[in-house]
C-alpha cells in the first residue's frame, strides 16, 4: 500500500498538489465520476486496516479522557466506512459544475463573452476529530476539479493516515493523479501555521471545527479562508406559535443529533405562549432528559433548570443541554439572536404572518426556517448532495457548501481579430 510521507515539507505537498489540480483540470466527468467509485470501493475492501488504525485512535481518546460527544465522532465502524464510500458514489451522481457556461453574450463587434464555471485550483481543508471528513472533502473536492491538501487533528491521525493511504492506491487505478490528494501527516503545530501562508500554492482554505479552530485560520492565514461557523442556534416560539410544532420541532432540533452544528442550543420562548403551554414544555424536557440553563421566568416556570450565566447564552452545548430565555415580543428575540447567534442557522414558529416577515427580514444567517427544524442546514437535506462545511460568511458562499461553491469563474472571450 502506498504509505503517506512524513518527510516531505508543506509547502513540497502544496506544490505537488498544484502539479495534481492542472492534470485534473484536463479530466472529463465520465474520468472523475469512474475514480470516485474506485475510491469507494477499496476504500469498502479495505475496512479493516481503516478500523484497526481508527483503534489506536479511539485508545489515544480514553487515555486522554475525551467525552462522549468527541469520541462518537472520531469513532469509525463498518457501517460509518460503508457511509462514507457510499457518500462518494452519490457525489459522483452529482451534476459536474465545471465547464458550466453561466452565462454568455456576444458584443457589438462581434467578440463572444462567455462567464464559466471552473475549479478553486487547490483547497487546504484544515478540521479536526471527524474522520470521515477525509473522504467527504476529497470527493467533493475531486468531482469539482479541485486538488485537495488535508490537515486532520492529532486525535485522528492514525485513521486519516489510513484513509488516505487507502484512497492513494485506489487513485493509482484511476485518471486522477494521486498528487491531488495531499495529507499532512505532521502533528507539529508549525506544519498548520505553515499551510496558513502557502498563498502561491493554496488557493484556499477551509476550516471545520470548533470556534478556536476557526478564529485560528482566519485571524493567521494570509490563503483566502472560506470561513465556517459554530452554530450556536435558536428557535424562537412566538405566542402565535401551534403547540404541537413547536413541540415536535424543539425536541428534533436539540436532540436528533445534539452534537452537530445546526442542532438547536437556545429556545427563545414568548411569555404568553409558556403561559398556557409551560405544562407541554416541561413535560418534553422531562421526556428527553434536556438540561436546561435560563434566566428567571425560566427558573419560575421550569423544575430542574438551572441559572443561565452569560456564556451560556453563547454556548454551543453540543449535549442535550439548551438556554432558555423568556422574551415579550419578536423584537426581543431578534435582538438577543443579534447579540448572540453565530449567523449559522435561525428557527422562527409561529403562525403570524407578520412576524415570520420581521424575523424573515432582520435576522443575519445563513439560514432562517419559519415552522421548521434547524437541522436541515445540511446539503444533503437539502437536495444537492453532500457538503464540505457550512459558510457563515456573506463573500462567494452562504449556507451549505456543495460542488458549486469549491468553483468560481473564468470569462472566456472568442473573437475574429478585434482590437481596442
């Protein structure tokens, strides 16, 4: 099996990445779609030396006392290994966005002006425990033209190491040169700082982890960050809010998957509404064993709660743990989300037209839903396959980012000798 180098600098992997973007830029879809199912399918062959490295992993994690929420996603499985090969063959489903003509018009004199679609070049993917990760970021960024140099955390360093030795030898059966996928096998903290200012290589970088992993790449990078963001997400119900709804989408939203990004974190509950419905309210807390941390119409009207300090209305709790403020009026919530949201994703309940057009119009995020769930931020719920990261920022991607949003464009012009 092709073995993943240690002694090769970061800036050598970024130029031989460089080297893999411009052979894979002259690669048709039919080649790049053949390759993704290669990928997949040794990676499925080779299940076992990717879980036998994902228990060195997973031993490193006990010793050093991760919590649960840590150690379930850094943990791998046949059927997380079958997951993500699996992810690789929807992505090759995908619809190619390279070489899409977005636009084109042809001037006065005749000059043909045409706006495509084309590869980033290459993307530093900088993340932390999620193994998976690996091969998400790789197929998405291969479907889409684009070299890849992968930067993984230390907690799982032996199976991203093996994930991408195994993807190194399916590539060698393929048209995709294995220089497009680069994965820095270093735990030394100088290697990331290093990828930070690789500005003639990278063209790119994106960061997917926690908040001090993410303030880390934008405050030190001089490589253009695609910045992803923590979700530090609300629902806010309304007085005019049906019980059954906010109920059904309260519990979805903290406790379908409580450690992901898009899951809910505080509830922003209108007086009136928790006047005649605080029975229901403490009923579904009770029933999901939620703790909850709240000021003091909360601690009146919630048994158990606890007092909420002021980073709690910050938290991203990531546990079945929520913040719970009581507000007068949609204006409150808006301003407290103001203060404290992350500009991820925003819930709205309620059957007041006017107030889903206030919350619709003055909340800033990359996602607002209005009698629905958190937890559709995710490009695969949301119908356009899967995502590299979800952007909070408001420059060339917002929300989910999919195939299109690892492209930018390139104005080809077509002439008969004109001049200027």
């Amino acid at each position: 099996m092709v073995q993943v180098k240690e002694d090769i600098s970061v800036k050598q992997q970024a130029v031989l990445a460089k080297k893999g973007a411009k052979q894979l830029s002259l690669l048709t879809t039919e080649q790049k779609n053949k390759a993704l199912l290669t990928i997949a399918d040794v990676l499925e062959e080779h299940t076992d030396d990717i879980l036998k490295a994902n228990e060195k992993d997973l031993e490193n994690g006990k010793e050093k006392g991760f919590d649960d929420a840590l150690m379930d996603r850094l943990a791998l499985s046949v059927e997380r290994v079958k997951d993500f090969a699996d992810g690789l063959r929807q992505v090759s489903k995908l619809d190619d966005p390279t070489g899409d003509i977005l636009t084109e018009w042809t001037l006065e004199n005749g000059l043909n002006v045409k706006q495509v679609r084309v590869p980033l070049g290459v993307i530093g993917m900088i993340y932390e425990a999620r193994p998976n990760v690996t091969v998400d970021a790789t197929g998405l960024a291969l479907k889409s033209g684009n070299a890849i140099v992968l930067k993984g955390g230390s907690s799982a360093i032996h199976s991203n190491k093996a994930i991408v030795e195994v993807m190194h030898k399916a590539l060698d059966k393929t048209e995709i040169p294995k220089e497009a996928v680069q994965f820095i096998a270093s735990t030394n903290r100088e290697a990331t700082q290093q990828l930070f200012t690789l500005k003639e290589h990278i063209d790119v970088l994106i960061p997917r982890g926690g908040a001090s992993l993410i303030q880390a790449v934008v405050n030190n990078a001089t490589v253009p960050v695609l910045e992803t963001g923590v979700g530090n997400c609300h629902l806010y119900i309304d007085e005019h809010a049906d019980v059954e709804k906010a109920i059904s989408i309260l519990i979805n939203a903290k406790t379908d998957r409580p450690a992901v990004c898009n899951a809910a974190e505080t509830v922003l509950v209108h007086e009136k509404w928790l006047e005649q419905n605080s029975d229901r309210l403490i009923q579904a807390f009770k029933d999901f064993n939620i703790e909850v941390f709240g000021d003091e119409r909360t601690l009146a009207t919630i048994p158990g709660a606890k007092e909420a300090k002021e980073a709690d209305w910050a938290e991203e709790y990531l546990r079945l743990a929520i913040a719970m403020k009581v507000v007068s009026n949609v204006d409150e919530a808006i301003e407290h989300i103001e203060v404290y949201g992350t500009k991820h994703s925003e819930a709205v309940i309620t059957e007041d037209e006017n107030v889903v057009k206030k919350f619709m119009a003055l909340v800033d995020a990359a996602a607002l839903y209005h009698n629905a769930s958190t937890r559709f931020t995710d490009g695969g719920a949301l119908g356009f396959g899967a995502e590299i990261g979800i952007s909070t920022q408001k420059l060339h991607a917002r929300g989910p980012m999919g195939l299109p949003a690892l492209t930018t464009i390139k104005y080809v012009m077509s002439g008969n000798g004109q001049v200027r």
